[in-house]
C-alpha cells in the first residue's frame, strides 16, 4: 500500500514536470534588428548603440515588459532578419515602401523624414534637377538608392555605410550624396566644405518592421507607439537628439 502512494506520488510528480517541460518557453526579449551607423537614430557611443530608435525601442520593450536586445547588422539584411524571425522588429530609420510592404509589416509612422542632396560648398549642384547625368553616392539598399537610380544617366556609387558616401564625396569621387536629413546634418557638420541643399528630395516616413505572420506584435507596437505619443515620450526622445532649427 505505502509503496504504492510512492509510486503514484512519483508518477504525478513526473507528469507535472513533463507538462512544464511541454508548455511553450514565454518569450522574455524583444531582438531590435538595426544598423548603428545612422545618427541620430542609431550609432555606437563606446560599446553602447544609443540613438534615437534605440530609445524608442527601449520604452516599447519597457511598456510590454521584455528586455530589449540589439543586433547591430548590414541595413539591407534588415528585413531579411525580421522576416526569418532572427529579430522581432527591424528598427533603423526605416522608411515605410511598397517593396518592403511586400516582405514585412510595418508599425504605424513614428516620425516625418526626408531625403536630401549634400554637395560641397560651391558646387554647379544647387537643385536635385541638376542631379541628371551626375555620379551620385548613396547607402546600399536605401531609398536614397533607389531615387538615384531613377535620376536619368545618373552614376550610382553604392556604399555600406552613409559616411563612406560622404567621404568619397570630400574626395571628389562623387558629385553628390542621396541620404537621409538627420544623418545628412551630422556627417556635414563632421566634414568641413558640405552643404545640404535647401529642396529635400522625399519626404518620407519611418515605421518599425515586424514579420507578416507576427500581427500579435505589430498590434502592441502599435498600442504601445500610441502611448509614447499620448504621454509625449516620443517628442521627448526625438527632441533629446533633433534640436528645432
Ligand atoms: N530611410 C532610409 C531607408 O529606409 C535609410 C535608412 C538607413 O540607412 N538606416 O532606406
């Protein structure tokens, strides 16, 4: 009889163990695919990648009670990482496009960006019409990419990084740079002789990328964007990086 409870007590304990053992694993981290080469938004300070998105990352991460994780990765495998569920989110300055719409889901737009033309001081460059027939330089995968390569008989030079297109534009191996504003007014203010034109090119809106078959995700995002915004966080933390003109 004795034996027999042991055996039973045994037994329950085993299946209360197995059961545990089956239950799926609750996820405790939010993994933030970005390139932290794109101030304000995301850069490194010292070992840290600070900016702008890894701010707004961080909030949502503590609004939904996760920890934040940061890969730090070429932009344009971005998407691909959101889409194989390597990373939760994809936030970089991410504009949102059709193309990318076809991969990826994208949050409601937390900010307003545009894309700009930086040329040396002086130059014959003084519109993006004057653009036609240029060599310009751009970040591989971004839409300044893809607006250069609409610019008629426009020589495309692709790099890695936006401050690799800015520094062959100081050695005069382009004529012009297609990038971003924000990170256009932090290259030009490190490199003497550029100048941002005054006529943006785009105007354009940044949104977090989140995997298609991930909607429970987007729709906290978004419920958790909504509440930055409410509270005014998320003024706060873009103007902590972005001082009004
Ligand atoms: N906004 C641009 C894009 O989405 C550039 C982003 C970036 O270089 N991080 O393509």
């Amino acid at each position: 009889m004795k034996i027999s409870k042991i055996i039973c007590a045994v037994l329950a304990s085993a299946m209360v163990l197995a059961f545990a053992g089956c239950a799926e694993k609750e996820k405790t981290t939010l993994i933030m695919a970005t390139n932290a080469e794109f101030p304000p938004y995301e850069y490194r300070e010292g070992d840290q990648i600070v900016g702008i998105d890894a701010e707004i990352a961080q909030a949502i991460a503590d609004d939904l009670g996760l920890e934040l994780v940061i890969e730090d990765m070429a932009f344009d495998s971005i998407i691909a990482a959101v889409q194989s569920g390597k990373a939760d989110i994809g936030v970089a300055g991410m504009t949102v496009s059709e193309d990318r719409l076809a991969n990826v889901n994208f949050s409601n737009p937390y900010t307003t960006a545009a894309q700009v033309v930086i040329v040396k001081e002086g130059s014959a460059i003084t519109s993006p019409a004057d653009l036609v027939g240029k060599k310009i330089g751009v970040q591989l995968g971004t839409t300044g990419d893809i607006f250069a390569g609409d610019i008629e008989n426009a020589t495309v030079e692709r790099f890695n990084k936006g401050f690799e297109a800015v520094q062959s534009l100081n050695q005069d191996k382009v004529d012009a740079v297609i990038i971003d504003r924000e990170p256009a007014k932090v290259f030009v203010t490190q490199n003497e002789g550029l100048a941002i034109l005054d006529e943006a090119y785009t105007i354009e809106e940044y949104a977090i990328a989140v995997a298609k078959d991930n909607t429970e995700l987007l729709d906290q995002i978004n419920a958790s964007l909504a509440k930055l915004e409410e509270s005014g966080k998320l003024e706060e933390i873009i103007g902590k990086y972005i001082k009004a003109e």
